[in-house]
C-alpha cells in the first residue's frame, strides 16, 4: 500500500489504488467529497421530510378523538324496531349497535395490496374489483356487519384508510331456532317474513311479548328434523298451539335458515310451510266433517252406517284403504279413517249444509293472523256431488297447516274458535261453532281413533293423546298417483281428557323404512314422532300423567270452551291400530 504523503488522508490512497487496479485514471479526493457531499445532505432531507410527516399524522390522530371500542350493546327499547321476547321473557329478536368496514381509497397507498389484505379475511370479496375501485379513489363499504375478531384482523392489516362505520343491526340471538315464525328484517326495508314483517307494519315499537316458548321450539324442531331424517322426507313441519285461546307456542318449518345471515341459504328454506304453503291435509280432515254432521244433528258417535261397497260418485268410485266391515258407526268410520263412511255423511249434509258449515269454521277463506304469509285455501271450483265427497276425507281442499291445526282446536276445546295468536297484545276469539257435547263427542272418537284405530303409535302413556291420522297422496300431473309421493301427518290434542294444547306434526314425502315394513304413511312415520314429542312437551309445559279415574272422567265432563282453567292431567295406553 502506498505510503501517506503529509496533507493527504487515508480514503484518498484508497481512492488512488482503487482507480490503479481498474485501469482508469486516479480519482480527484476532493471531487469525490464533494459528491459524497451532496449525496448526504439529499438523503438527510429526504429523512427529515419522511420523519415530518410520520409526525405530522402522529400529531393528528393524537389530537383526534380515538375510535371507539366495539362492543354490541342493546339500543334502548324505545328506540326504533320492537324488541321480540318469547313468553318468558327471553329475546327473539333485538337491535344491536355493532359495526362495519368501510376502506377509503383515497388514503389507499397501494390499492393491489389492500385489496388483497381485505380479500384474504373477507373471502366474498373479489380483490380485482376491490383494487380498481380503491385505484379510483372510492370509498367502498365492505361489510354493514363485522365481528370484532374480523375487526382484529383488519387492524393487523395496519392499511390506511380503514374505518369501522357504527351501525344498529337487528340480531337474533336464538339463530335458527325461530327463523321462520319471527322472520328478518332488510336494511332500509324494515321486516320482510314473520313477525318482524307484522311489527314494521304495525310500527309497533318497545317490548313486544310473543306466545312462543324457547324451550317447546327447540324440541319440537329437534323432534321433527329426527323424524325427517328417519324417513328421508323432503321436508317437514309442525305446529303447537294451546287448544284454549289459539296462542302459538311453537311453530316449526324445515328446511330453516338463519335469519342473521339469511342471504345464505336459499329461497325454499325461507319459505315458512306452516303459513304460506297450503296441502291437501287428507284424513285429518274427516274429524271436520264428522263434526258438523253432529253439529246439524244428523248423526251421533252410535249411527251406523253401510261401508260394505265402493261409493259411486258420478264418474267417481270411492274406496277405503282397507276394509273393516260391513257396517261401521260415525265413531268408527272416524277410528278406521273410512273414506266411504265419511262422504256419506257430506253428502247427507248435501252442498249448502257442509259449505256454510266449512264457511263457520274459516276454512273457505285466508285464515287471519299476525303473520303476513298467510294465504287463502285452494278450493274446488264448483260444489257438485263429487267433490263434496272428496272434500269430506280432505282432498280437492287445501289448507295451510296452521288453519287446519287452529279448526282442529275448536273441536276439542268445547266448541270455540280460536285464531292463531303470535303476541301477547293479539286478541282472544272464542265465538262458538260446536256445542260443548259435539266437542266431548269429538274427543271420545279422536280418543277412539288412537286406542283402536290408525292412531297407535302416537300414544304417549300417561297422556292420553286423541287426535288423526292423515296420509294425502300429493297430486302430479295428470292426477293422483296411489304409489306416488305422500304428506304424512298426525295432528292431536294432550291432554285428551281436558285438551289444553294440539299438535301437528307432517312429513312431505317421507320413505319407508325396513321398520316400516316400506310404509311411509301417517301411522307409521307421523305418530311416532307425534308421541316422543309429546313425551319431551308435556313436562316443560307443566303437565304430568295422572291416573286413570282422572282420566275418565274428564272422558265425561262437558267442556264449556276455551279459556277455562287446566285440570290435572292423566295417562293412558293404546294399541297400534293401523298406519293409514
């Protein structure tokens, strides 16, 4: 190395060898300073310009006031849409103060990454049309409604330009539970389905009590996806409602959704069948008919009546599942779910006697009730003798599940109407229909109907169940097919003695099964899950079996309609009967 000639430093030898080794001319130390210089100062200022500003947006979010912390908290009851509670008192549905993500493309640096960021914790975002639109400077709301964790995971981003918009979003705490009777609500629409769609048309606001009891949903819902499991049924529904005043204590439709998110789930899981749809309700119907025949005096649970044949209506042969007899009483056509029986008794009735007498009990015109989707019965276009027979045992008349289930109660509760009730603040009907002694006849026949007819398997012992089944062939192009698809139902009352609550349970489509023997009908699909659900029931609704003397006489007392007072409850036991 070169040896430091006084006045010269170290770097410019350096300098010197290096310019040697390069084979280029020796480099001027002063010039060479000089650039070094410049180059220090520009990198100098350019970091003081960075720290300037880091400290200038420190400066200013110090100085704003700092973000809220989020946490959902219930707006005050009288503040915009009702707050549903069940009876007892716990929350269906509220509104929540939560919050949003909204990002700002004009504090955006790099619109690709961002949207990139956002994409990965929010996966229905698509990151191109997310970039483009930050690119262009807009603001874009990702979501009305986030979680704090996503809200967390945001924050990790460390992207500028992202703020949490504070929104009132309606929740529903029990989820899927009571999608479809309580509904949803639509941002700027207010409610769309259920009872959130009557309490926006109603404009109804503070603490709304419902009839409806959690606990009675959760296991009629549980009962009733069992049962469609079982049997691989399209679908399935129910309703429970207290036989005295028409309060709906429990309202079920599958498939179901949930109504927080109920974007997700397609259309036909929202559509609540219990209101909206209407089917031919099949036997179920024959306790109708039967009935009014009493009710006009034509017949008693003793008249016998000749089933030895087909019944020729017309162009129409009506026939009987399997045959009992010759001979049957009222009281047994309703056991055996006799077809030939039952038009005999309509057409005795004749078109005006059964029309006016289906027009008393609502069944000719849209059932009124809280909910919106409730719509009008299908009905036969004209009233010749055909379709009074076919009518009688429930077919060429479709009803929706709960108008059926609402008229099954007036039956049993001493005679009395009842309108289905969805709030505490609904009116109570109670115009009388039957006599109080039509009623208990009803209930000894329904009774009848389980202990020796279609009805077995839906005895719940202790319980003494009354009720029908009903098996409907669902009609297809070109008719009725005997081999096709079927709606299977049991629709009763427990307990029977001193009926204080009826419940239908159906299955769309149900398959049989080897335990089945390959029947899917009412008997064998329905009943059953009519009884463990009533097993399940019956306790959380303060009933318990009593014993037999209990029982029968109840069996005996003349019921004076709705609204009275419970009585102990009872038990029993019956045979199976058969399925149909």
């Amino acid at each position: 190395m070169s040896t430091l000639s006084p006045g010269r430093f170290e770097v410019d030898v350096v300098f010197d060898e290096l310019a040697a080794r390069r084979g280029g001319p020796k480099i001027d130390p002063a010039k060479q300073r000089e650039s070094i210089r410049r180059r220090l100062i520009m990198c100098g200022a350019g970091l003081a310009a960075a720290f300037a500003i880091l400290g200038l947006r420190t400066t200013q979010l110090a100085l704003d006031t700092p973000p809220p912390v989020y946490k959902p908290e219930i707006v005050a009851a009288d503040q915009g849409p009702a707050r549903l509670l069940d009876r007892e008192g716990r929350a269906l549905a509220l509104t929540v103060k939560g919050f949003g993500l909204a990002i700002d493309g004009k504090e955006v640096w790099d619109p690709a990454e961002a949207a990139a960021g956002i994409a990965r914790i929010f996966p229905h975002v698509d990151p191109i049309k997310l970039s483009l639109k930050l690119e262009a400077k807009q603001r874009v709301v990702i979501d009305r409604v986030i979680s704090e964790k996503q809200r967390e995971q945001v924050l990790a981003l460390g992207l500028p330009g992202v703020t949490f918009p504070e929104e009132d979003i309606r929740a529903y705490p029990q989820g899927r539970l009571f999608s479809h009777v309580v509904g949803y609500q639509i941002p700027g629409r207010g409610g769309v389905t259920g009872l959130e769609a009557a309490v926006s048309s109603q404009e109804l606001t503070g603490l709304q009590k419902t009839t409806l009891h959690i606990a009675a949903q959760a296991i009629l819902l549980g009962e009733l996806a069992r049962a469609q499991e079982q049997f691989g049924a399209k679908a399935a529904w129910g309703v429970l409602m207290d036989a005295r005043d028409g309060s709906v204590v429990a309202m079920v439709s599958l498939p179901d959704f949930d109504p927080n998110v109920p974007g997700a789930s397609p259309a036909a899981a929202r559509r609540n069948r219990t209101v909206s749809d209407t089917y031919e309700m099949g036997s179920a119907f024959k306790a109708v008919t039967i009935a009014l025949a009493m009710e006009q005096g034509l017949v008693d649970l003793d008249t016998p009546v000749d089933v030895t044949s087909p019944l020729q209506v017309g162009d129409w042969a009506i026939e009987d599942y399997s045959e009992k007899g010759n001979v049957l009483t009222v009281e047994e056509i309703l056991a055996y779910s006799s077809n030939i029986g039952t038009a005999q008794l309509a057409l005795l009735m004749g078109k005006d006697g059964f029309t006016d007498a289906l027009d008393r009990f609502g069944l000719r015109e849209r059932m009124s009730t809280t909910l919106p989707e409730s719509r009008s019965p299908l009905l036969p276009q004209q009233w010749g003798p055909a379709e009074l027979a076919t009518v009688s045992y429930g077919h060429g008349i479709a009803v929706s599940p709960l108008q059926l289930t609402a008229a099954f109660a007036a039956l049993v509760n001493g005679g009395r109407r009842v309108t289905p009730r969805f709030l505490a603040s609904d009116p109570v009907d109670g115009e009388r229909l039957l006599s109080p002694e039509v009623s208990l006849a009803m209930r000894k026949a329904l009774r009848t109907s389980v202990t020796k007819g279609t009805g077995g398997k839906a005895e719940a012992p202790g319980f003494y169940v009354i009720g029908k089944t009903a098996t409907a062939d669902k009609p297809g192009v070109g008719g009725y097919d005997d081999n096709g698809p079927l709606v299977s139902s049991f629709i009763g009352a427990f307990p029977g003695y001193d009926p204080q609550y009826v419940l239908l349970v159906s299955l769309d489509e149900p398959q049989g099964t080897p335990e089945t023997y390959g029947f899917a009908t009412a008997g064998w699909t329905a009943a059953p899950a009519f009884k463990r659900t009533v097993e399940r029931l019956a306790p959380v609704l303060g009933i318990f079996p009593a014993r037999d003397d209990v029982a029968a006489d109840g069996f005996l007392t003349v019921l004076e309609g709705a609204g009275q007072e419970p009585t102990p409850q009872g038990g029993g036991s019956a045979s199976e009967g058969e399925a149909r």
